[in-house]
C-alpha cells in the first residue's frame, strides 16, 4: 500500500513538473551537507544549480553532490591532521622556547629553526595560500614567505587574544585573505605538551583551488554550477569564479 501511495504522489509530482513552461525549468538544489562544525563556528554546505529537468540527471548531481562533499571533508580533514601534528611537533616547540639573543645570529637561529621544524612537517605548497606562527613573545614566522619578522600588526595582536582564548582548540573561521584565493582559516593555540603554557598560535588560509579542483573535474558546465559556502551564506569556492 505505501509503494502504491508512493507511486501516485510522484505520478502528481510528475504532472505538475511536465505542465512548467520551459523556461521555469531551472531547478536549484540545495543539499546541505554538514562537512566539519568547530564550535559551530562553520558548517560547509554544497550546492549545485541545475539547469534540466530530466530525473536521471537529478540523480547524477544528487551522486556528484555526495562526492564533492566526500572530497571537500577530506581536504579539511586533511587541514586539521596537519594542524595537529604541527601543533605537538617537539621540534616546533623547542624552535619556539629556545632563547635566542635578538642579534643577527639569533635572528638567523631562531628562523632556521622555524624553517626545519615547519617544513618537515606542514604541507605547505599544496595547502596553504598563506599564514604565520605568531609566538608568546611576538616573533612572526610567515609560512608562506618563509620569512621573520619582530613587529605583528595590530590585526595580529587582537586575533592572538581571540586564538588563545579558545585553549587549544581548533578554529574554523573565513580567511584573513580577502582576494577569493583563500576558501577558510584555520587557526589554534600552540601549547606546549609538557608544561601547559601557550607558546604562541598558528593561523592559515585553505587555498580556495582544493575546493574548486574537487568539483569542476566532474561538473557539466553547460548545465551546472557549484557552490561551497558557510554557514553564514558566504561563497568559499564558485565554480564562476571573476
């Protein structure tokens, strides 16, 4: 009786469909897809507008849907196993503890420290667009450039206090990068594993590439376009991107 039941209710559903003009025949799905939620700071959810009517092609983007939100968990999966090793490193912590004279050398030291420590572990070229390690006595360690420098900017400053006020917990937040190369920044606390005390914080952009290469290998772009966003209705990642 309920597959009969069924049955009807879509032959109504398709009669309805069919009566449509044409040009009403542009159909958005939104399947929200709950990739990672950080203290409800951001859920990712996918979509994709779909310009046909036909059942079989709905059902092939219900599957690309599944897969690009299968991809988009892993890349930040990814993401967050970086931040954790990274953030236990002992080679990072000790970089960062050691006393360095603030001479030339020091300066010499303390960067190539950062440099091995990082580098060897964090993956950097493929997925960060750019970030730094910002220390308890204020260093800066620019991952990207992979350069230091003594003097963090007032941005820096205020998002210390935030960052650490979360005790060590991995932070999903939009990217510090306002230029659309960034998709999300991950950020958390460096603390250290023996004594407890905060040794600064890492914070990074999630190149928005990762994002767009999951979907536009599979996507007809004739009759489809993907859409990463966040909670809050921002576009991390648009097939159309200008």
């Amino acid at each position: 009786m309920k597959s009969s039941k069924g049955s009807a209710e879509m032959r109504k559903i398709m009669k309805i469909w069919n009566k449509i003009n044409l040009k009403q025949k542009i159909l958005s799905l939104f399947i929200p897809i709950n990739i990672i939620s950080i203290l409800l700071i951001l859920v990712v959810s996918v979509t994709v507008i779909v310009r046909n009517s036909k059942v079989e092609t709905i059902q092939n983007v219900m599957d690309k849907l599944k897969l690009v939100g299968e991809q988009a968990e892993l890349i930040i999966s990814n993401a967050k196993y970086n931040v954790k090793a990274f953030s236990t490193s002992s080679a990072l912590q000790n970089s960062i503890s050691a006393n360095y004279k603030t001479d030339t050398y020091g300066s010499y030291m303390f960067y190539s420290a950062m440099h091995n420590s990082v580098y060897n572990i964090m993956d950097i070229e493929t997925l960060i667009s750019n970030g730094y390690i910002h220390t308890y006595d204020n260093k800066i360690y620019n991952l990207k450039e992979d350069t230091i420098n003594y003097t963090p900017s007032e941005y820096m400053l205020e998002d210390y206090q935030t960052v650490t006020s979360y005790k060590g917990k991995i932070i999903l937040r939009p990217p510090m990068d306002p230029t659309g190369k960034s998709a999300l920044n991950i950020s958390k606390s460096l603390i250290d594993i023996t004594t407890g005390k905060c040794l600064g914080i890492l914070s990074f952009d999630i190149k928005e590439k990762l994002f767009y290469d999951s979907y536009s290998k599979i996507s007809d772009s004739r009759n489809e376009e993907f859409l990463i966003t966040d909670s809050a209705g921002n576009i991390l990642s648009a097939q159309k991107r200008s």
